[in-house]
C-alpha cells in the first residue's frame, strides 16, 4: 500500500531501493523540472540510453497530452514518467503498448488505494467520470534496429480537487481527492514499473488473448454509444462493439450500420 503522507522523500535513490523490476528503472533519471519527460527520453533513446530507461520530472513546463492537448504538470505532487522501450518489433504488440500500459496503471491504482478504476479506449484511467491518469506514446526509427518506443505516464497522486485549473475541476481527478489520504509517489512509481514490466514481458511477441480480455473487462467504452472525433474535423456516431486484434476500437456506425475500425480519435461518451 503506498497510502502515506509521503515520509520518504521522493528522490532518485528511494525509487531505485524500491525496484524489483529487472530491467525497468534500472537507469533512472529525476529532474526538478523538465519541458517533458518524453522529450528527454526520446533524446537519450537518440544517444543510446538503454532499454528500461526511466525519466521522471517533479514538475513539467511543457507536459503534452494525446491529440496534441497540454497535460497539467505542477510540481511536486503527481506522477509524471517516461519509460524507453527497444527490441520493439513490430505489428500487433506495438498497437498494444499503450493499451497495456492504461491497463498497467489502473492496476496499481486498484493496489494502492483499492480504488475501482475504468478505462477508456485507447489508454485513458479514469475513477467514476474522473480522469486520473493519461499515456503517451511515442517512437522513433520504426522499422529499423534502432527503433525505440517512449511511453509516457502522467498519473495525478496527491494533487488536491482544488488545485486542478477551473477547466479540469469537473474532469480531472487525483488518488488523494478519492481516497481522501496522500501517497507515497516512490512507492507508486517501483509498483508501477514493476506492474508495466510483467504487462510487457506477457506481451512480447504477441498479446496474449488473457490479457485482451482483462483489458476489455476494465474497458468502460465497450458497449456504449460514442462520437469519435477524427481528423480533420470529421466524426462518427455508433456502438463501441469491441476491440480488435492489433488493440483497434470497432463501432457500429448509426444509420448506415458499418462495422468501422477506429485507430486514433476522441471518444466522446453519449450515453
Ligand atoms: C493523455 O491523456 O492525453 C496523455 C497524457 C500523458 C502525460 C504524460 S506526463 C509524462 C509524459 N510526458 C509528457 O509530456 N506527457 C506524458
């Protein structure tokens, strides 16, 4: 249980003295502050860092979200990490990372305060119609021996309700304002990584159907009405039926009935 009033301070060598990770956080890089955790990563991936590679940032100036949006980074009270990732392959195990990250989070959102997490397609945490935590992914070399993926976390811990900006204070939500105590973020952060090494290991080379269907039972999205925004201002309207093999969002158009595979896009919950 990592439910404390964060007694340990929140330092590079705590978090390493809490791994039992194999190769996850074995290199691990804190900064007071950081434009993004994954600029960083992606840098170091550039200039050789190794695999399991770890950045994380008390504070970011330049925190981004999915689909180009911000994501709030104060200092001092949240999760903000990137994890490097090689021998990524290819095909269905990459479309699945960031899905099996989301599904990595909740569950240590679920361990650490016995919360009852949910999430929705792609890779968002959300607590009731709260968000608590995002992920980015991003890659570099693709295709090459070289390729790298960076997955970014931003999980919100001991931020109060009160403290998010106006425009998230009905959305966004933290582990302290739902479980009404703060958390130890060392001790978050070596779960989480430990939780996201098992979820990879049981990934590679392909996603095994337990693990899809575990993804699917958390999934809030499967079997509601939703808009999808696409890009260039399109949308669609339908039934989220499924997910696919390479970790898709299949919707049954309104209307028209087409089964329409969904790759990247906004959903939007109708009801
Ligand atoms: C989303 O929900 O839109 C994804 C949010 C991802 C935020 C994290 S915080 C750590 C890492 N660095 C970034 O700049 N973004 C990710």
């Amino acid at each position: 249980m990592a439910a404390a009033a964060e007694p340990r301070p929140f330092t590079a060598d705590a978090i390493q003295g809490l791994l039992r990770t194999r190769a996850l956080g074995r290199e691990l890089h804190l900064h007071p502050r950081l434009a993004s955790t994954n600029t960083t990563a992606l840098a170091l991936a550039a200039s050789g860092a190794p695999h399991g590679t770890v950045v994380v940032a008390e504070e970011q100036t330049a925190g981004r979200g999915r689909l180009g949006r911000v994501w709030h980074s104060p200092a001092g009270e949240n999760l903000y990490c990137s994890i490097l990732l090689r021998e990524v392959g290819s095909g269905a195990w990459l479309s699945w990372l960031p899905l099996m990250t989301g599904l990595a989070v909740l569950k240590t959102v679920h361990a650490a305060a016995g919360l009852q997490p949910s999430l929705k397609w792609p890779n968002d945490v959300f607590i009731g119609s709260r968000k608590i935590a995002g992920v980015l992914g991003e890659s570099a070399g693709l295709g090459t021996p070289d390729a790298v993926v960076v997955v970014g976390i931003g999980l919100n811990v001991n931020i109060g309700r009160e403290s998010f900006p106006t425009e998230l204070r009905a959305i966004a939500t933290s582990l302290a304002a739902e479980a009404g105590c703060r958390f130890d973020r060392a001790e978050l952060l070596a779960s989480l990584l430990l939780e996201l090494e098992a979820c990879y290991t049981a990934v590679t080379p392909e996603v095994p159907a337990a693990l899809r269907e575990e993804y699917g039972a958390y999934c809030s999205t499967l079997g509601r009405q939703v808009r999808v925004s696409l890009a260039e201002d399109r949308t669609i309207e339908g039934r989220a039926e499924a997910i696919t093999e390479d970790g898709a969002l299949r919707v049954i158009e309104s209307g028209s009935g087409r089964a329409l595979t969904i790759r990247t896009g906004d959903i939007l919950y109708l009801r």
